[in-house]
C-alpha cells in the first residue's frame, strides 16, 4: 500500500484544488498535503470559495477569481455618491450664515488701532507766583516791609502758598470745565503736596510782624478749604463719578479762592465780613467816637498808609505804593455820595480784618442807599 503522498502523487490537480479550497470537508492533515503538492507541481492555488458552498465542479483558479471579483469602487460607489449629495445639501444651507457680512467686517480682520488719551500737562506756575508773591508783599505795612528780614521769611511762605493755590485753582478749572484728563489723580496728588509744604512752614515760629502772620492765617485757611475740595474730586474722578457735581468741593474752592483775592489786595467776590449796608452803617454808629469820623470828603493818600475802601459794602483796596484810593471810588461825582465813615484801625480790623491793617474808609453812595430802602444815614 502506498504512503499518503504518494496517493496525492496520483491525483489531478483539480482535485488537489478542490481539498485545499473546502478545509471544512477534509482532515486538517488532508488539507496541509494537498496544498504541499500543489506547491511542488508549481500550481496557483485557488481561493476558498466566498459561501463555502459545496461543489462537485473544479472551481477556477485563483487568479480567475481575482480578475473577476468587484472592485471596491463598484461595491461603495452608491454609498458615496448619497454622502456627496448629503454633504452639498448642507453646505448650500450654511453657506449664507457662515459667510462674514459684507457690512460688518470679521473683528479677526480688523487692525488694532491705538487710541489717543488725553493729557493735560499742569504749569510750573512760576511766573505767576513770583507777581502775586510781590503783590501780597506790597499789602504789608509801610513799617513791616522795612524789616527785611521778616519780609523774607513772609515771601518764601506766601511763594509756597501761592505755587499750591495756583496749582489748586487749575484742576479745580479742569473739573468743572469737565476737561480732566487721565492725569487728573496724579495732579492732584502733587497739588496736595505743595499745600503740606505749606502748611510745614506754618509749624515754625518765624517771629513775624502781626500783619504778617494774620495774612498768613488766612492762606492757611483757604489752603485747608483747597485740601478737602481737591480731595473730593479726586474721589469723584476715581470712581467714576461725575465731577462737574461736586458742588461742594467747588464752594470751598470759591472761598479759598476769594482768600487769594484777598491776600493780593483784590475785590472780594463775596459779601464784606460786616454784611449788608445798615450793618455797615450800624458799625459807623456804634464805634466809639474816638474811632471813627464822618468825613465830607475822601482822605488825603499817605505813601506810607494803605487803608481799605468800602464802597456800598465792595471791599475795595488803596494803591499799595501811594496809599491813593481806588479809581471805582475816585470816579464817583461829590454829589453822588451819601455819607463817608472813617475807621480807626482796631475797629477796622475788627469789621473786616487783617486787610484794614491801616484802617478803613467806608462810602456809602444815594443810589445804594435808596435801593437800600434807607433814605436817613
């Protein structure tokens, strides 16, 4: 009897074909031979047959069964032609909200474009500080301008209350005029420190003329009235807040401003510390004889007097160098004026302080008596 491979020796190659092409039907050992012979004789192995199915029939060889089997393409091509006409349907319904408005240009496009901010750049303010510092020099007495060194040490502290008062006065113009700039705080801050440099020099005894010192009280006090306005605008501005409101901060403002006018031998925009006219007129009567007169006419100018002028309840000041009266008061007609009262000087400090340091000269005119509802003096 022969050996197992010499009976595949035997056998066509269609059958070999078919026990390698239905495993399932024959011994693994069957198979494995088969397909060892089918090698040797150099034959193609044919492809299993895709369903298995049972045939009696050679099947063909397995490069027949490559040639005519369907390309992937053939298979699939169906599917991807739904998937096409899928995918364009949604495209044509988004194109038109995916798409960037003509009108309104994508912000990704946009170029970054620096904003300007602003600026206002505060003065040194020394021009000015150096006039009002020899106007507020030429307010002084006669006598206490001839003590040079007193005079000095007045004219350094009234340069630092004029640099913090001016420096004052310009951010509180910034905001009521609604022009602060982003600045603003960081002026402030430096306007503050002018008034503590201020208000250092007023620690020390300087051993000044009463006059002087009674001036310098004064700036102190408008210098503490620009304190807390400043301080409230800053606030306002920080927090966002209007600072054209803060009618409070620019009251105190006014005052303090009022004091500088003051201090210079300016009109006061404010009523006079004695009030109406009958106040005025009630002052006059009131103080002992020996302090005061009624004159016909105005006094004569001393170079070496400066007294206040009164004129219908406006202070007004004598020329600092000749002691002449104010050309408002000078212009007035003989007959237009009611009545003249001169002060001495302790009562006229006492009605409208330290500026009526060489006494005061109170006119009252017949037209501000009559709309005074006064017709007797």
């Amino acid at each position: 009897m022969s050996s197992s491979s010499d009976s595949f020796l035997q056998k066509p190659t269609e059958e070999l074909q078919y026990l390698v092409q239905h495993p399932e039907l024959y011994h693994a050992a069957l198979v494995a031979e088969a397909g060892r012979e089918l090698r040797r004789r150099g034959a193609t192995i044919a492809k299993p047959a895709p369903d298995r199915e049972l045939v009696a029939a050679p099947t063909p060889l397995y490069d027949a069964y490559a040639e005519s089997a369907p390309s992937p393409l053939t298979r699939w091509w169906p599917a991807g032609l739904i998937a096409a006409a899928v995918g364009g349907l949604a495209w044509w319904g988004l194109r038109d909200s995916a798409a960037p408005s003509k009108a309104t240009p994508a912000a990704a496009t946009q170029p970054i474009v620096l904003e300007a901010v602003k600026t206002n750049r505060m003065p040194d303010f020394e021009a000015e500080t150096a006039q009002q510092v020899a106007a507020t020099r030429r307010q002084l007495p006669a006598q206490d301008r001839a003590d040079t060194t007193a005079t000095g040490r007045y004219a350094r502290t009234t340069r630092r209350y004029w640099l913090a008062e001016n420096a004052a006065a310009y951010l509180t113009a910034q905001a009521q005029g609604d022009s602060a700039s982003s600045l603003f705080p960081t002026q402030v801050d430096l306007a503050l420190e002018r008034i503590s440099w201020f208000m250092k020099a007023r620690a020390y005894d300087q051993h000044l003329h009463p006059v002087m010192e009674a001036r310098l009280n004064e700036m102190e006090q408008g210098m503490l009235l620009r304190r807390s306005s400043l301080q409230t605008l800053k606030t306002q501005y920080s927090v966002g807040a209007e600072v054209t409101e803060s009618k409070e901060a620019f009251v105190q403002a006014a005052e303090a401003e009022d004091i500088g006018r003051e201090v210079q031998g300016l009109p006061s925009r404010k009523q006079p510390i004695a009030g109406s006219l009958a106040s005025l007129n009630g002052t006059a009567k009131t103080a002992p004889s020996e302090e005061y007169k009624v004159v016909s006419s105005l006094p004569a100018p001393h170079r070496n007097q400066n007294p206040l002028y009164v004129l219908d309840g406006s202070l007004l000041p004598s020329d600092a160098m000749t002691g002449e009266a104010p050309h408002a008061v000078r212009s007035i007609p003989p007959d237009s004026i009611a009545r003249i009262v001169v002060l001495k000087k302790q009562r006229a400090i006492e009605a409208f302080g330290p500026r009526a340091h060489d006494g005061a000269v109170i006119v009252f005119t017949k037209a501000a008596v009559r709309s005074s509802g006064r017709n007797q003096m």
